[in-house]
C-alpha cells in the first residue's frame, strides 16, 4: 500500500485578516493624525503667542525710546501748546509740497473717539547736541521773509531746523537755518531762511505769512535727520509711525498690535508731582507744564487664531475675558479689542492677546527752565 504524504497548505492571509490588518491600520492612522493636529495646533499657538510678545516688546520699546526724549531743547513752558506750521517743500516721495500741523509741546494724545478707537500719540524733541536754549530776537522782522536778527545765534548750524514762537500767541513756524553764524562774519547775530533749493526744504517762498515781534523767540531742533516730530497710532492691526519732519509718514513699527490707549499724568498742586491722571486734554501754557509724565497700554494679537469652537458664527473661547492693565497706583484700565476682528471675517475672540504698558516721566519737562 502506498502512503502518500499530506500536502502542505499554500501560505498566505485570509481575506479576514486582511480586513482585520485595514481596520488596524485606519485606527493608528486615525491616532497618528489626532496627535499631529493636536502638536500643530500647540506649536500654532505657541508660535502666534511668541510673534506677539515680540510685536509688542518692540512697539513698546520705540515708542518708550521717544517718550524718553520727549521736549529736549523745547522744555520752556511759556510756548506749550501753540500749533506750529510746517511746510515740507521737498517730500522724499516726489509728491507735491506738504502742509502739517503739530502741537508744540512733549507729548500729545489724540484720544479715540470711543472705547475701541485706539488713540495717537505725538512726541516732540530736539535732536541738537549742544544742550539748545531759547535764541532772542533782537530786533523785530519787517516782513514774513525777513531774516531773524537775534541777541545771539550761537549753536545754530546751517540746516537746523528753528522753531518760532511768542508767548500768549497760538501760531508758531517751523523753519530751516540755511547759514551758519559765525564770529568772522559781518552777520554773526542774523540767521538766515533761504528758500527754493532743495536742501532747504522746510523755507516755502514767501515765509508762512508771520513776522515776528522782537518778543520772539527761537527753539533749534537740530538737523531734519535727528529732530523728532513723530505721531504713533495704529492702522490695519499694524502699529505705525509718522515722522512729520522727515516726511516718513505711514511707516510700519509692529505688526498684530491693536489697540492703544495713553493718559496724561497731571501735576495739579504744583510740587513737582503727578497727582491726577487724565485724559483731558490741556488748554493753556500752564495746562501743558503741569503734565509730567505719560502712561501708554498697548495690546500685541497673535497672528494666527484658533479654531473657531462656532463654525456658524466663526466664533471661538479662546478669551471671552475683557482685556485690562493694573497700573502701580491700582487703578485699572478696560482695553476693548472687539473691533480689531480679522479681515477674513475672523472674531476676536479667536485670537490670544499680550497686553504691554509702560510709564514714562517726562523729564525734559519736570527740569523744565522758571
């Protein structure tokens, strides 16, 4: 009898097992996918978190930087608060000739007209190196194109830029030094304000329609390169600057900040002292010297948002929180950001914040000149 041996099964998987090894597999792929969304997501908002600190530790810096030197070689009270007139002849752009206006004092804020209006704030300061004092007119000007007789121009270079103002009178000029006064010339006491060339952008033909007293008087801001007349404000979630003398305007400093709020810090019992602070807005000279010192909140957003929780309405829990600032007299500040929702329709609420403030005193003012 022939005995045969049994054949061997053919190896391979069975349909069942292959169906078991798909449906393993869509589970760990179904794992693996959660995990990396839920890692992006994180890296996301650590990311967006960290773009806001710095947006808004650089805005905060610059602006600080400025508000430190505001009213160098302006710090005579008797002239705050009048609106100087400059005439850009030479915009760096090529445009046409530009007018502005500026409130010739250290600091001035506009202040939004609601709650989620960010406000402006303009800062003024010499850029001179020789520690300016205010120049005297000599004799009075005859005309608005005379040049300017003084009791003595030193200090003053060809360039500078000259601030004239009178006491009790709201119209100042800003205007540009087109010589040198020196002891070897025959007119070492008269400044001259050429204009038509284009290193004297800042003399229109014809002066601005002033001659001035013999009771006026000269404040030099030193050359058009370091003088600062800077506005800062925000527009498109971006907070910029205008830098009116250079006639840099519209000029980016940090992106995703979106608001902006200031205060004056009032002297109102005369010790030399902020006691009040106010978001009044001074009217007189003395009004002006009594503000010391200025506080500024600024909110940084991150660049990214979350995930908004409500896909209807595009809305997330991410802060639902109003935002706010403790400043070191314990009083507190409400800092409305729901208007500065995402152009693609995005809520705030979608998006995380870092609110940065910062207290400067104005120490130009307070060594202010009697």
């Amino acid at each position: 009898m022939k005995i045969t041996a049994p054949r061997s099964r053919a190896a391979g998987f069975t349909l069942v097992e292959m169906l078991v090894a798909t449906v393993v597999a869509l589970f760990a792929t179904l794992v693996i996918t959660q995990t990396f969304a839920l890692s992006e997501s994180f890296r996301r908002s650590g990311t967006s978190g960290g773009d806001a600190n710095f947006s808004g530790a650089v805005g905060t810096y610059l602006m600080d930087r400025d508000l430190a030197a505001a009213g160098y070689g302006i710090n005579t009270a008797t002239y705050y608060g009048c609106t100087v007139s400059l005439s850009d002849q030479s915009p760096p752009t090529g445009t046409a000739p530009r007018l502005a206006t500026f409130t010739l004092a250290p600091v001035h804020i506009d202040f939004g007209a609601t709650a989620q209006a960010p406000d402006a704030v303009w800062i003024v300061a010499s850029g001179s190196s020789s520690a300016p004092g205010l120049i005297s007119f000599a004799s009075p000007m005859v005309s608005a194109t005379d040049n300017y007789t003084v009791a003595s121009a030193f200090g003053v270079n060809s360039g500078d830029l000259l601030v004239l103002a009178q006491a009790g009178v709201n119209n100042c000029t800003l205007v540009q030094a087109t010589n040198t006064p020196t002891s070897a010339s025959s007119n070492q006491n008269v400044i001259q304000h050429a204009s038509g060339a284009a290193a004297d952008r800042y003399n229109p033909a014809g002066g601005l329609g002033i001659a001035y007293p013999a009771t006026a008087v000269i404040m030099d801001l030193g050359k058009s390169t370091s003088a600062i007349v800077n506005r800062y404000y925000i527009q498109n979630n971006t907070l910029m600057v205008d830098q009116q003398i250079n006639g840099q305007l519209a000029q980016p400093v940090a992106a995703n900040i979106v608001q902006l709020k200031a205060e004056y810090g009032e002297d109102n019992v005369g010790d030399g002292a902020v006691h009040v602070w106010t978001t009044n807005v001074p009217a007189t000279s003395a009004d002006w010297a009594s503000i010391l010192a200025v506080r500024v909140a600024m909110v940084a957003q991150s660049a990214n948002p979350e995930k908004p929780t409500n896909l209807a309405t595009n809305t997330c829990t991410t802060t639902t929180q109003p935002l706010s600032v403790t400043w070191e007299d314990n009083s507190t500040w409400s800092l409305d950001v729901s208007g500065s929702s995402n152009a693609n329709g995005i809520s705030w609420t979608c998006f995380r914040y870092k609110v940065f403030h910062v207290t400067t005193s104005l120490r130009n003012s307070i060594w202010t000149p009697l």
